[in-house]
C-alpha cells in the first residue's frame, strides 16, 4: 500500500495539474469506487459538479482536495488510494484505462482530465465535511489521523510521550496512524534498519534522544524516498503522469532477505509479523531479551 512519500508524490501532481478547476462533470463507472460516500453514486457527481478544487493536501496516506465555496472550503474530495487506485491527468480524448472507475472532467480549455483508476478497488474518493475552523481543510472523517513525522506541526514531545505510556513495541507504535501517520510497513523497515534497532523493541524502554534519533531516520528516509518518486514494486503505484518511482533500488532492510547487510554483512533475514514480514539484520538489530 503507498505510504506518506507514494501520496504525497500524487499530491504534488494533483497541484500542479487539477487545483483551481472547476469540475464541469463527474462520470462514476463503478459505484465501489465512491462507496464511502453513503449517499451514493449519482449524489457525489451531482454534489461535485461545478464546484471549484482548492489546493491538494495531505495527511499521512491520505490526500483530499478542499471545495472552495463562497464561504470557504466546508466540503472536501477525500481519496483513499488503497493497494491499487491511482490518480492519474489524462489528455482528454485518450483511451480508457481498463480499470478506470471515476472521470472528472473540467470547465476549461487545457485539454486534460482527471481518472481515479483502481484494478483491486479497495481504494475510493468521497465527499465529506471539514472540520469547522481547521486550516487545512481536514476531512472530519480522518480527524482521528495523527500528524505525520513531515508536518511542521508533529509533536516530537507528545509522541515519545505517548510511546513511553503504551505497552507496545516500536514498529507497531510507527505503524499506529493514531501515534504518527504516514509509515507503513516499507519505510518502518528502513528506518529500524538505520536505527539499529529490532522491530519488536518495547516501547517503554526509548529514551527521548534514542526516539529523536528515530524519528531522524524516518524523515531521511522518507525525504530520499520523496526525491526519487516513492517506492514502486509493480505498475500499480505511478505519480499523476503513470511514472513509477524508484526508491526500492535504495531500499537497505524491505525486501532483501538473504542478502548481505549493507552496514556489517551479516544476511539479512524476514520474520512474519501481523500478516505481513518484517526484514531485519540479526546482528546490528539484536532482538530484545525476554
């Protein structure tokens, strides 16, 4: 599934390209697609044609479009890319996507559209109130995510808090998008790695400057991701132009079971972990003591 870098590369496409068009029409090919909005199909184009799309934001895996109205954005497109969905600006007139679920197109001339493309369709756009006062626009359906470790605003203090309250271990805390949002379970992975720590390492044992030293290395991680275009394994994540990143050539810990660890040499190895597999090196990632 895309993480904070995959969306936030969609995000900055979808301001370069969509942000400050009206939307002239809104054709819903398949109702899954919009399924979150609960008044359905025909409700969410009616209710989105001819409105006018403020800039793109977003908060950890999630991206949303505000609606500027004459009394300011009160409504937002909210888009869940899930494991497959894909905003993609396609010049009017070219062929459909075999997958495509939702067109919008625009009151202008620059000769583009906006597609929501999703082969598995567990993605989906909606429209949702914001939460009154917030200056992002947020969606109140997502007001529960926490800030990510990018935002200006992340409070270092109350998240090394947090961690030293819960009985919990450091992956699963990074991957609580009620904690920090925006990291999944690549990225985790990496940013363990250069931590040197395991990713079953209680929580309540970090001191602040070992979580300083953590949230360092998400960030690095991440940055380097954002700068190549994210992480992409398959054709399923590409930025709004269909162009795939390049971040897995980079990657030192996802993925590279068996390999020589970068940093010592040791192979590194794959656990099972919440249905999913966590990629470790055994000797610069010592497992805690029982």
């Amino acid at each position: 599934m895309p993480e904070l870098p995959e969306v936030e590369v969609v995000r900055r496409g979808l301001a370069a390209w969509v942000c400050g068009r009206t939307v002239a029409s809104v054709e819903v090919r398949h109702p899954r697609a919009v399924r979150r909005h609960l008044a359905g199909a025909a409700d969410f184009a009616a209710r989105l044609t001819g409105e006018r799309l403020g800039l793109a934001r977003r908060r950890g895996k999630y991206l949303w479009l505000p609606l500027e109205g004459p009394a300011g954005p009160d409504r937002a497109v909210l888009a869940h890319l899930g494991m497959s969905g894909q905003l993609l600006v396609q010049p009017e007139g070219a062929a459909d996507e075999k997958h495509l679920r939702v067109r919008l197109r625009f009151a202008d001339d620059a000769g583009t559209e906006l597609r929501f493309v999703d082969q598995r369709t567990f993605g989906g756009l909606s429209l949702h109130d914001t939460v009154p006062g917030d200056e992002d626009a947020l969606p109140d359906v997502i007001s529960h995510i926490a800030r990510d470790p990018l935002d200006p605003a992340f409070d270092e203090a109350a998240f090394h808090a947090a961690l030293r309250r819960r009985r919990t271990t450091v992956k699963r805390a990074l991957l609580d998008q009620s904690l920090i949002s925006g990291v999944g379970n690549i990225y985790a992975d990496e940013a363990l790695w250069r931590s040197r720590l395991h990713f079953d390492r209680p929580t309540a044992g970090l001191t602040r400057p070992r979580t300083a030293e953590l949230l360092g290395h998400v960030r690095e991680v991440m940055t380097e991701a954002l700068a190549v275009g994210g992480t992409s394994f398959d054709s399923l994540y590409v930025n709004v132009n269909g162009e795939s990143g390049y971040f897995d050539r980079s990657l030192d810990a996802y993925g590279r079971e068996d390999e020589p660890c970068r940093r010592c040499g040791t192979a590194m190895r794959r656990s099972p972990w919440m249905n999913r597999s966590s990629y470790f090196c055994p000797r610069c990632q010592r497992p805690p003591r029982v």
